[in-house]
C-alpha cells in the first residue's frame, strides 16, 4: 500500500491504493476550497483601459476560461469574484459597494491595475478619484501595472486560485471568525 | 470664405469687434453682452456657420475668457470667438438655440468654471455628484480632502 502526496494543481488529498481501485482520503475544506477555485465565475466591472486588458485575457490569445473563469455574469448576484479593472471615482464608489454588497457569499476581489490599488497616476492633485479600490471593498489580490499584461492577470488569477486553496482570502479568514 | 470677407461681414454687424489673426484660424474677439446677435448672425447669415465644435472657458486669474470655435460645413472656413467674462460675476447668454450641441457643453463649463448661461433650459450639473461644491478648473480651487499635492 502506498501513500501518494499530490500537488497544489491535481485533487486534494492522499491516495491510499487498494486492489480494485484506490481511496482518497482528504478533508471537506480542502475538496470545496478546491472546487470553488476552479470555478470562479468573474462579474464584468470593467470601468477604464485596465478593462480593455481584462477583454483581451477573456478572449481567444490569452484566454482565462482554461483555468474556469468561463462565464462573465452581468449579474452580481451569480459571480464568485470581482475584477476592477480601472480608475473608481467618486462618484463610482457607492455603486461598487452595492454591487460587492449584491454578490453571494463566498467573493472574492481582484484590484487590476495601479488606479484600483491606490489611485494610481490619479493620486496627486485629483478632486475626484478614489485612491485604492480597498477603501471601498477589501481586496485579496493587487495587480500592478498600468495596465498590467494580460499575463500578469492570468498570474493573479492562478495566485488567487492559490490563495482559495491555503484558505487565506479574507472572505475565508472572516468565515473563520465567525463562530 | 477668406479672412477679409469675414472680418467685413462680422464688422457689419458688430462694429466694435476685434481680430486676432496670430494663430491658426481668425480669433474674433467681442464683447460677453454681443455674443447672442454675433452667434445668430454667423448661424443664419453669409457666413453658414453651422457647426460649433468646441466651447470651452480660460481661466485667467484676472478674469475668465469663453471661447467658441466655428466652423462652416458649406464654406469650409473657421473661425474662433473669445469673450471675456468677469471673474466675479461670469455670465454669458446660451446659445443652445442656435446649435443644440451648446446644451451639453455649457452644462460642463457651468460645472467647472461657475459661468452662469442665461436662458439655459437645464443648467445643472453634468458629471460631478449633485452636490459638489466649487467649481475644480478654476486656478483657485482648493480641496484639502480629496486633493494631495505633488
């Protein structure tokens, strides 16, 4: 009988091998954190140019649907994660919280691009742009760039799918507080 | 339609205007109580100026500068007007009945510069939360909240 550790990509768990067959023995949080970071559907929150690059890692060159993240809901309250991709103004801000408000549990948040992680060329001298997206929603993965690669975005993709399989996104850590 | 033969038709009807021709195009310069009857006039008379394609406001710290750019479909000419407004009282008369693209365009310059349009039929804010106060592309705004000094 033989015990075969597995890697972050394949199946959580460890396989003892029977005759006829072989049984996985895991846990449930490793199996649904699992499932859940392999099909995480985006809602389209496109507001600037960092958006223009999340279309172009949506289609054919760089596509995201290999790693699950095949249908873009329109409608917050079927996706898993959100992608702002672009600057947040003022006048934004309270839409964005509605709609991170609207999603289901469990959401998670990607903040493409340097005016979504702290207002980016828009910092300095600006009356009207929100400087970080996380002031509005809390954020688990920051993408810099302006605007980044559609690589780096696959990247960040691959990074959360991590993170939702260590179980270190604040969605999780606040679920483990939660009594 | 050549600079001379626009300068007479202009003068015709508003002596007191005057000319700038240093840059690209003519700049008629006229007084902010003539523009309605200069407007009608490039509209409707021989100059055919049927297409306004940009309406923007200067602020100089003294005073603030409106300034229209013409253009004519038909005779392919332009030409741009500049008046002068008051720094403490802007107001200049809409011209949304002459060319209706000045609705849109005199909402933002009332948004950012404060220049009150008479006769406007819905001035009111076109970008900017309703309830922002000042008017950020004057050169005094000051907003220590939102603004961080480089």
């Amino acid at each position: 009988m033989e015990l075969k550790e597995k890697d972050n990509q394949a199946f959580p768990g460890i396989i003892h091998e029977t005759p006829g067959g072989g049984i996985v023995v895991s846990t449930f949080d490793s199996i649904i954190n699992w499932a859940r970071s392999n099909s995480l559907w985006p809602l389209s929150f496109a507001t600037s140019c960092c958006g223009i690059e999340m279309m172009s890692t949506a289609s054919a060159k760089y596509d995201f649907s290999r790693f699950g993240f095949e249908v873009a809901r329109a409608s917050p309250r079927q996706a898993d994660v959100i992608i702002i991709a672009g600057t947040i103004v003022n006048k934004m801000a309270p839409v964005l919280k509605r709609l991170y408000d609207q999603m289901a549990d469990p959401k998670y948040v990607i903040a493409m691009g340097a005016c979504a992680i702290s207002g980016g060329p828009f910092f300095y001298n600006t009356y009207s742009v929100v400087k970080g997206a996380d002031h509005i929603i809390p954020v688990d993965v920051y993408i810099p760039g302006c605007p980044p690669r559609p690589e780096a975005l696959l990247h960040s993709l691959i990074s959360l799918q991590e993170k939702i399989k260590m179980g270190m996104t604040r969605d999780q850590i606040r679920g483990e507080f939660k009594g | 339609m050549s600079n001379e033969e626009i300068k007479e038709i202009i003068s015709s009807t508003l002596p007191s205007a005057t000319y700038d021709e240093t840059g690209e195009w003519l700049n008629v310069i006229i007084d902010s109580k003539d523009w309605k009857k200069i407007a009608a006039e490039c509209r409707n008379g021989a100059l055919q100026m049927d297409f306004l394609f940009c309406l923007t406001c200067v602020d100089w710290k003294t005073h603030l500068t409106m300034v229209y750019h013409l253009t004519s479909t038909k005779h392919r000419h332009n030409i741009v007007v500049k008046a002068n407004l008051d720094h403490a009282m802007p107001e200049i008369e809409t011209v949304c009945d002459i060319w209706r693209t000045a609705e849109f365009h005199e909402r933002e310059v009332f948004e950012m510069f404060g220049v009150n349009f008479l006769n406007h039929p819905d001035l009111r804010k076109l970008i900017l939360e309703d309830d922002f106060k000042g008017f950020p592309l004057r050169k005094d705004f000051e907003d220590p909240i939102n603004m961080i000094k480089l």
